[in-house]
C-alpha cells in the first residue's frame, strides 16, 4: 500500500485524539475535520482543513448534512488499481483518502437516559458517521478505518514506523466496524421498535414481528456448564449485578445467582428473608424478624444441598447472619448490600463470591429470551404474575385458616421458582420439602416428603403448593398422608372435581389461583 497522505477524522469522543493526531501530523498526513474535532485540533495547534473547505460546499441542515459528499465518498471507495477509477476521480478533482476515524452519535448513551424524548433520540441517529465507516471498510484493501479509539495506538506506531498500515490490520479494523455499525443499527431499531410499538390493548402487535438482539460481550468466561464448553458473559449484566469480593463469576454461578434474585425479589420490601439455591432450584427459603432467622428456617429444609449452592437475601447482610453462612462452603451470596464487619468476615473466604444486587436489579427485562438450536429463539414475557388472598378462589368445604393462607401466598411464591414438575411443602414462613423438576408430579411430592423426613421436619399442618393442576387425586392424596391439611394449586384439570372431592374426603382446604407456573 502507499503510504497514507491523507486523512479524515470525525469524531464525537475526543479520548486519545490528540496525540494520535499529532502522530498523523508529524508523518507528513493531511488532516481533513469537521466541527467539533476540527476545533479541538485546531486548538491545540494541529493543522486542520475544515471539510467544508475541501469539499466546496457548507455543512446544512442543522449539520445532518456534511460528510455525504462525491469528494468524500469518491475519496474513499474507488479501487485504486482500477484505470477506469483513476480516470474518474481525476475528471472530478477527486483525492484520495486514505484513513478514516470516525466513532458515532452517542445513540446508545443518548436513548440510556431515563426520560430521553423521541426527538432528542432520532437526531442523535448518525447518517454521516455510518456512512463513511462503510466506504472505508468496503475498500480496506487500500483505506484504514478505525471507529474505536482503543485502535489509536496500534495504528499510530504503524504509520509512525512506515507510513502507511498492514492489510491484516486493516482487515481486522475492517471486520471491526461492521461489526459496531451493525450493533449501532441494531440499538436504533430495538429503541424504536419500542417506542412505535402501540400499547398492550392490541394483542397482534404485543411481541415483535423481528427479534433484535444487541448485547456486548461483557467478558470471556473460564467454559460454559462443562470445561470442554466455551463461554462468555455478553448484555447489561453489571448494570445490576456488582462483584464485591472472589474469584470469577462462572457460567454457571451466573445462571444460578439471577435465579436467586429473581426469587428473593419476590420477597422485595417484606420481613428479613434469605433463599438458598442450587442448579437455579430453591433448596430452602425462610423468613424471620432477622436474617439469622430466616438462615436457621431455609438452611433446615435441606441440610445437604446448600453445599456449594447460592444464597439470597432481600436486606443488607449483617454479621449475625454472616456468621452462620460462613460455616458452610457457598459458592455466591447475592444481597442489596453488606454491611462492614459482615463484609469483612466473609472476605476471608477467597473462594466466596460476594455479589451486591444493584435495585435496578428488581426491575430486570421484561422478556425471557432462549436459544433452542437451528438459529433459533423463543422470546416469551418474564413471569411475573404473583396472587394476593382476594385473587384465591377456594374450592372446598373447609376454608383455609389465617396460618394456611399465609403458607399459601409464602409457597406459592416459592413454586413459581421451582423446575417443573414442582412441589413446595410449606409454612407461613418456611420451606418444609421441596421436589423438583420430575417427570411426575407424584414423585416430586415424594421427593419432596422424603427431604422434609431426612431434615427430620414434620409436615402435619403444612401446606402443600403445585405450579401446574394434579392431574388425578393420587398427588393430592399423598400430600395428605403425609400431613398437608391444605393445599394451592392452579386448577384447570378435566378431574378437577375428583381432586376436591378427595380434598373434601381429607378435610383438606384447597385454593386455586388460576395462574400455571411452568418453568423448564
């Protein structure tokens, strides 16, 4: 390639512009620049030819109109090998331009701001910008482009060293702007499809017509579930999770700590309560006047399991509770905040990581979004549906007293976070047996009755809590023989009436809210 004589450079973040202007400058480089960075080197004494100057013709229209001109686009994308270019930039006192460096419109960063208008988003849309990144980066086998400023350096010694840059680095600049100007694109249409899209009353146009995805890789991870798996963490992550102590968050201590959050948010603004989780299923969940409390009643539904699990509360963790944590191995402890002397006991542990949820983090997306294969997703809302006692409809002749109903409402919060086919024994504050993720909803109550018997808690008077409808009374049957004087289901079933009559026969209250909570 020959050497690079000229440049343009059009910029909205101004880090590292000057020293690597001035690199351009001593290499004997013409610098062409428009507004705002054309001062800021002109400031500093780096001579600068305003594009307005060299192109003959005015910035318009509020400046949306200044880099789409034939001298500029010329400049960039004829093939220098060609005759009949040469021939025809030569005809239109077209020079070449050898180097782009151009970052975009701060879109993202723009429509990020919590009451950004319409208007102040779409003039924040770059035209120009995109544009020339494209003609440079179609034509790298003689033009450089560059649209990070983290390239500044690596391009600069180049230039310095030879005056001109390699054709892998070029390549690489290349594959690198297609890349930001296909997420630039992609922030756009996701904040417009948004905010053009009518409200909820018309259900044909509540999902998307076309998934857009957009999320940055945030870093590279150890391997994925298994060590001959890859991975990394890519999104907005840690604009709701902070890492305060340990190593490394893993693959798998990421899907685990957001399934702890999501649970224990449903307990958000409520009495002290702590989850404890493990392969994303609850393994006990309590709540008391305290954490400490809360540890004793979710830690005793299953003394087993909590070993490298993960463990959530919904108030800052203070030392009493810390204390009891730390004589157990955990792999993360996710809290709204710890306080000092609990985060200095718990950082003695270096394998503990100590994740601080940010309150944003209650918020969250509201869409699930998973990849099954062949290039594709299933995009479904987030279940958020919870039940208050007015929203039970209680189908039985016993009504259910006040410390069943609110084991109710406390299991049936519980359930929801639980591998189907779920089954929750409960208290009004506790977890007693927790059966997960079976092919049938008997042996989840199986299980589930066998943890409370090996935990050596009695389930005489609990509650028993169904994500989905029993299908035939034997689910319901077992719970009452293992001592469940009432249970909360969703109904819906064709045997709905054969299982009441059961409950019935038992003197078992039943409630039913109407709302499935399937989770696979």
């Amino acid at each position: 390639m020959a050497k690079i004589e000229r440049a343009l450079l059009s910029v909205s973040d101004k880090t590292g512009l000057v020293p690597f202007a001035n690199t351009l400058a001593k290499a004997g480089v013409e610098i062409i620049s428009t507004g705002g960075t054309a001062k800021a080197l002109r400031d500093q004494g780096i001579p600068v030819i305003e594009l307005s100057n060299y192109t003959g013709f005015p910035e318009m229209l509020d400046g949306r109109v200044k880099t789409l001109h034939p001298k500029v686009h010329g400049g960039l994308l004829y093939i220098r090998s060609s005759e009949a270019h040469r021939a025809a930039v030569e005809q239109h006192g077209i020079k070449p331009i050898d180097l782009v460096v151009v970052n975009l419109y701060p879109f993202e960063q723009t429509v990020a701001k919590p009451d950004v208008s319409l208007h102040e988003a779409i003039e924040n849309i770059d035209i120009g910008g995109p544009s020339m990144l494209r003609s440079a980066a179609k034509n790298h086998e003689s033009v450089t482009v560059v649209v990070d400023p983290a390239d500044y350096d690596e391009v600069a010694n180049q230039i310095a060293a030879g005056g001109d840059t390699t054709l892998e680095l070029r390549r690489s600049l290349a594959a690198k702007v297609f890349a930001r100007t296909a997420a630039y694109d992609l922030a756009i249409a996701a904040h417009l499809q948004k905010a053009f899209t009518p409200p909820r009353s018309a259900p044909s146009n509540e999902l998307p017509p076309e998934l857009i995805i957009r999320a940055p890789k945030v870093q590279a991870l150890r391997y994925g579930e298994n060590p001959h798996q890859r991975a990394a963490l890519y999104g907005g992550f840690n604009d709701f999770f902070r890492q305060l102590h340990g190593k490394e968050l893993s693959y798998n201590n990421i899907l685990d700590l957001t399934a702890a959050a999501a649970l224990i948010n449903e307990f958000a603004g409520e009495s002290a309560t702590l989850a404890i989780l493990k392969h994303t299923n609850p393994c006990g969940v309590g709540q008391g006047s305290t954490l400490r409390e809360a540890w004793d009643k979710a830690f005793a539904t299953d003394r087993q399991a909590p070993f490298g699990g993960i463990i959530a509360v919904n108030q800052p963790l203070d030392l009493a509770c810390a204390e009891a944590i730390s004589e157990i191995f955990s792999e993360v402890i996710v809290a709204p905040e710890f306080q000092p002397d609990a985060l200095e006991l718990l950082q003695k542990k270096k394998n503990l990581r100590l994740v601080r949820m940010l309150t944003t983090a209650v918020q969250g997306t509201q869409w699930d979004v998973r990849g099954v294969g062949a290039g594709s997703f299933l995009l479904q809302e987030r279940d958020t549906r919870g039940i208050s006692a007015m929203d039970l409809k209680i189908v039985t002749k016993r009504q259910p007293d006040a410390a069943e109903l609110r084991a109710m409402l406390f299991g049936w919060r519980v359930v929801k976070h639980v591998k189907s086919n779920a089954i929750v024994y409960s208290g009004s504050d506790r977890t007693l047996g927790i059966g997960a993720g079976q092919m049938s909803r008997v042996d989840s109550s199986r299980i589930a009755v066998w943890k409370s018997g090996e935990a050596k808690l009695g389930l005489k008077g609990s509650v028993v809590c169904s994500d989905a409808f029993f299908p035939f009374p034997d689910g319901l049957i077992a719970a009452a023989e293992a001592g469940a004087t009432a249970a909360i289901q969703p109904g819906g079933s064709v045997r709905d009436g054969e299982v009441i009559a059961a409950a019935d026969e038992r003197g078992i209250a039943m409630a039913l809210t109407g709302i499935r909570h399937f989770r696979h």
